[in-house]
C-alpha cells in the first residue's frame, strides 16, 4: 500500500477497519507528496503545516503519520487531540496568542466550508476572538 513498508503496518487504535481501508485507498496508487482534495477545506497556509508535519525524509506523506493524524484528531484523548492544533499553529518550540488565533480560525474556516454556512472569515474571526477573549480574561463581560 503506498509508501508502507512492506511488513505488518501498524494501525492506529482508534481508527476501525473501514476507516483504515479509506485511508489505504488514499494512499493505494504509491507515495503521495500533496494532501488529497478532501483536505482543501482548510486554506493554503494550514493546509502546508499539516503537510509539513506528514512528511517523511523523502518528501513524501507519511502513511502513519497520516493515520495517526486522522485517529488520535478525531477520536484520541484530549492531548492528542490537541496535538493536531500544535500541527495548525505551526512546529514552533513557543506560540503566541497569534499563533492561537490562526489555528482556531483555520478550524473555524474550514468548519464553515463544511457546512456551507458561512458569510466569510468575518464569521471565523468573531468567533475565534470570542473565544480568545474568554480564554484570557474570564469571569470578564465582553463589551
């Protein structure tokens, strides 16, 4: 399958067989070196990071990394979870309120691309500095 190794590949274990077989046939025609176009719900800036952290050596997404993206994201423990936010703010060793805003807003953006509910980034950004502001200054009325 892809670009996994020709021996018993493991699989992560929140993920059931079927999602597993999608996420094979993601990958079934050899190393992908792009997201497929499911993932053009999120823009171009967050899309490259979460590209970034899939990459192997090679230039190539990783076939677990991509699992475990999809599982620990979807169904993992609030940490991994989490992570996947980490993969949106960008690899940095220190992040910003700046660095937060981005990523809740991509979440928010591509949630509003889902859903086709959406009057633009305007929607997203309200929401996002809602949030921040509950974030860091609670117990304060919003103005």
């Amino acid at each position: 399958m892809g670009n996994q190794s020709s021996g018993e590949v493991r699989q992560n274990r929140y993920l059931t067989e079927s999602q597993v077989n999608v996420i094979q046939k993601t990958f079934k025609s050899g190393k992908l070196t792009s997201l497929p176009p499911s993932w053009e719900i999120f823009d171009s800036d967050p899309r490259q990071r979460i590209e970034t952290y899939l990459r192997n050596a090679d230039k190539s997404l990783s076939y677990e990394r991509y699992q475990d993206l999809a599982g620990n994201s979807l169904k993992g423990t609030l940490d991994e979870k989490i992570r996947f936010f980490g993969v949106l703010m960008g690899d940095k060793s220190q992040y910003t309120v700046k660095d937060v805003k981005f990523a809740f807003s991509s979440l928010f953006n591509a949630l509003q691309k889902i859903h086709k509910e959406s009057d633009g980034d305007q929607d997203a950004i309200k929401l996002t500095d809602s949030l921040l502001h509950d974030i860091l200054h609670k117990g304060e009325k919003r103005k």
